[in-house]
C-alpha cells in the first residue's frame, strides 16, 4: 500500500535539502558583498580628489536610505560599508559613497515622481531618469539619457572630463519650430517609442526642477538649417528641380530645412503590447541579453519606462511644418534606414543612398507645391545587425556567387534572423507628427508599409526607386527584396530567374 505521507527519514532529507540551499546563498551573498566592497576600495584608492565641493552640494541621498538589515534583498541593494574617509575621498571625487546595484518599489526613500503615460497634457509628468543624487530617488524611468551615447556620458564621468553636478544652461535652446499637441500624444496605444512632451520638458517642469531639485532633460531638440548635397545640385542643372528662393534656395540646389532629433523613450507595456509578447519576459529579455545592466528592468515593475541605449531617429522637414499635420495638404514621405557605407560613403553595392536622395527631392518637389515633404532617418545601421554582421554578409555573398536568390540566406546564416529592425514602433513618430494620411511614399518596403497602415495612417501612393537611380552592382538586393514581397509596378522575378542575377565577385572589386 502506497503510503499518503512523507515518512520521517524523508522529511529530513528536506530539512537538509533546504538548509544546504540556504548555506549556498549565504556564501553568495557573501561574495558578492566582498566584490563590490573591494570594486569601491579600487574606486576610491583611483579616485583623485581634483573636485572640490560647492556650497549647493547637498549629502548624498545613499547615507539616508536604510541600512542592509532593512531591505527586502540585502546583497542586492547597497552593499558596500566604508570607512569616513573613504567615503568623504569618493564624495569629493563627485561620486557617493555607496554602489547601488538596484532598487525596490516600497523601498524607504524611493518615491518616484508621477509618471501617468497617456495621461492628457503635461500633467502627465516628467520622464526623471538621472542617477544625480538629488534626483536618484525620483527617478521614474530606468535607463539614461543619450541612447547609446549614454555609454560615453559614463566615460566622460569616470574620467573627470565631466562634472556629475553639471546641469545644463537651456537658455535659447527652445524648439525652432511649433508643432503640435496632438490628440495622439495622448494616447498610449498610438505612441510608445518617444515622450511626446520630449521636446518641452525642462519648460514644462521648471517648477518641479527647481522646487525638487529634479535632473529633467529633453529627449526631443528641432532646429532650422541649410543642406547641400552635390546630386541636388545636378537635378538644378538638368531641371529637374527649380529654385524657388523658400524651399530649394538657389542655384546650388542649397535646401532649406527643419530637423527633429529624437532619442528613444519606451514605455515598455506599450513596446510589449506591439510586439505581441508578455511585458515580463521583455524586461527579462533586456535585462539579460545586456549584460544583466538594467536589474530594475526585474525589480521595479512600478516603473514603465525605459530609455534604452540604442540610436534614435531624425525628422528632415522640408516646407512649413505646420503642414505635415495639415489634411488638405499632400505629403510625401519617405523612412529611411541609416546605411552608412552607401548614405555617406557612396557604396554601391545597395540603393541606399539613391534612394534617400529621391526621397529628399521628391520631398522638396512635394513642399514647393504647397504640401509637405519628410524624410526620417533611423539610426538602424544594417537592417539594426551593424556594420560587423553587415561586412560578414558582404564577404560571405561576395566569396560566393552573391545570387539573388540567396540575398537574405547569407545574412539569416550569420545573423538568425534576416532583419531585426521591427518596423513596429517605426509609425511613433507619424503620430507625434500629427501624420493622418501619405499621400506619396517614397519607399517599396512591405514592411514599413504594412506598420504605417497597421497604425491607421492609409498610404495612398507608393513610389518605387526609378531603374535608371539603381547602381549595378546592387540589383541582386534589390531584385532579392522585390521577390520576397518588396513594392513593385514592374515586374517580380520568380525563384528561377533570381539564380541569374548576380552581383560583382571579388576580382571585380579588388582592383
Ligand atoms: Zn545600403
């Protein structure tokens, strides 16, 4: 007969179980209170005391957060206890004196300024990510500002070439040109990748800055300037584009502009929602796969948003801005994809930069007839594999027959995948544009199209990159994207054909 219990030699073998796991984490804990301890030691004893305090530096925040005994995770939270002058050495240094790895939402001290995204207008709040001490304790974002360059902020910082007490002087550094509120920028369905107040923040919440002495920077900055590119210059010459004093300024084809910078803020249940996956498991996925840097991406699910350390995107309008959101006005538009090697350095082995130029003067045509031409330029170098995953391809296709047929193979057998640039949050910044509609886009990219219209923005034209602006050598990307679903009014090469194009192999391109 089977028995119904634990019998008593199993119950102790449990007890045993459970007190040896406990000995694994006390010695866990241990060693990595030692660690940390000795990664300040190092700090300190590195730490030259070339800064000298001013009368506004207030205490560091760490010495009134509680002790280790009081948290709910002690190893994890503050950790490393230090002699007075140690301390005083690394205040002085501009650093405090306690590592925080992380921290927790009942915590004593943590009370993050209200951040309600969606909430309409401005007291929705502000996004607070700095880890500056009179702010670390508001923060109610996690991350930092700068996207990638948040990683040279840090450098700048550890190397004394920046003061950790700098706040920035934002006098005349208003927007250069107007641009909405719109009903969107209130709606937390339709913009999850930027903060729509981005752009306004240190006005919008001087108050909070000054009275709370909160760290609040903009994610957003629009400026004017003039633009020249020598293939404008030649579509003057050959007629194809006529000055007009406004847009297209002269005879050198000089460009009028307004450009929008735009770093990338996330609301992570939104991200998540449009990606169709479970906002835990995109915390994990990004807490671990960089390197384990966000732990309050795991333990501060009180906090929604996310500025990651990836590129943003820029807005190049040409015409008046105000007409981007216009109905009655055409808008043509183009979304551009960084590729450095062709967009600055003329590589021919793809229509990246044919195509941005298109784009650009199709949109300057579009503002000189009374609508409104945008070009937005994604930093999302190599279909967002980077240049290393890119030069791979090119060398893999190059040693090979470089067939058409097997474009996206090359790259699928190197990367796993053959795009990873998700054009799901992509539609953002048409939304914070105030974009209702296109009436011409200048793009054959499926995906893109089907993120626009999948946001409710309809795409009434689609423009493909003219045959005679294709350089040679990039057909077989060109051709190999047109059979795997790319726009096209001409003609759609069946698998067999794609065997016959190929591009240029490497004895063409070593001399
Ligand atoms: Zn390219």
């Amino acid at each position: 007969m089977a028995s119904s219990g634990p019998d008593a030699s199993d119950v102790g073998n449990g007890v045993a179980d459970i007190l040896q796991a406990l000995k694994v984490i006390q010695e866990n804990q241990a060693r990595l209170a030692a660690e940390v301890e000795s990664v300040s030691h190092r700090f300190d004893s590195l730490a030259p005391s070339t800064h000298s305090p001013t009368l506004n530096e207030k205490p560091s925040p760490e010495q009134n957060l509680p002790a280790e005994s009081s948290l709910p995770q002690p190893a994890l939270a503050v950790v490393s206890k230090e002699s007075s002058s140690a301390r005083v050495q690394a205040e002085k240094a501009g650093f405090t004196s306690r590592i925080i790895l992380t921290t927790y939402p009942k915590q004593i001290g943590i009370n993050p300024i209200p951040l309600n995204w969606g909430a309409p207008g401005p007291k929705r709040g502000p996004v607070v990510v700095s880890r500056s001490s009179s702010t670390i304790r508001k923060r109610n974002a996690i991350g930092a500002h700068g996207g990638s360059y948040s990683i040279y902020f840090a450098l700048a910082l550890a190397s004394k070439q920046l003061n950790v007490n700098h706040r920035p002087d934002f006098t005349n550094t208003e927007p250069a040109a107007n641009i909405g509120p719109f009903p969107q920028w209130s709606d937390k369905k339709k913009i999850v990748a930027m903060d729509p107040w981005g752009h306004l923040a240190p006005w919008l919440y001087a108050d909070t800055m000054q009275k709370d002495d909160v760290d609040i920077r903009p994610t957003i900055a629009i400026t004017k300037a003039h633009m020249k590119l020598p293939e404008l210059e030649e579509s003057v010459r050959s007629g194809r584009l006529v000055p007009d004093g406004k847009v297209c300024l002269n005879e050198a084809g000089e460009l009028a502009v307004t450009k929008f910078a735009v770093e990338p803020v996330w609301y992570l249940p939104g991200v998540a929602e449009r990606f169709g996956i479970d906002e835990g498991v995109l915390r994990r996925s990004l807490f671990e796969h960089t390197g384990g840097s966000y732990p309050e991406l795991i333990t501060r699910g009180d906090i929604k948003v996310f500025l990651p350390p990836i590129g943003g995107l820029t807005v190049y309008c040409f015409g008046d801005p105000a007409k981007m959101s216009d109905e009655n006005a055409r808008l043509s538009l183009r979304i551009h994809d960084e590729c450095n090697g062709s967009d600055v350095f003329g590589s021919d082995i793809c229509t990246c930069r044919p195509y941005l130029i298109f784009g650009i003067e199709e949109a300057v045509k579009e503002a000189q007839n009374g609508g409104s031409g945008v070009v937005i330029y994604f930093r999302k170098e190599g279909r967002a594999l980077g240049e290393v995953t890119k030069y791979l391809v090119y060398n893999a296709r190059k040693r090979g027959e470089d067939r058409a047929s097997d474009y996206f193979k090359r790259t699928e057998n190197i990367a796993g995948v053959k795009d990873m640039r998700f054009q799901a949050l992509m539609p953002d910044i048409l939304h914070w544009l105030g974009i209702k509609k296109i009436d011409r886009m200048l793009s054959m990219s499926n995906m893109k199209h089907d993120a626009i219209v999948g946001q409710g923005i309809p795409i009434h034209e689609r423009v493909e990159l003219p045959e005679e602006l294709i350089p040679a050598d990039s057909r077989v990307e060109i051709d190999a994207k047109i059979t795997a679903g790319y726009f096209t009014t001409g003609h759609r090469m069946t698998e067999d054909e794609l065997q016959a194009v190929k591009g240029r192999m490497w004895e063409d391109i070593d001399h």
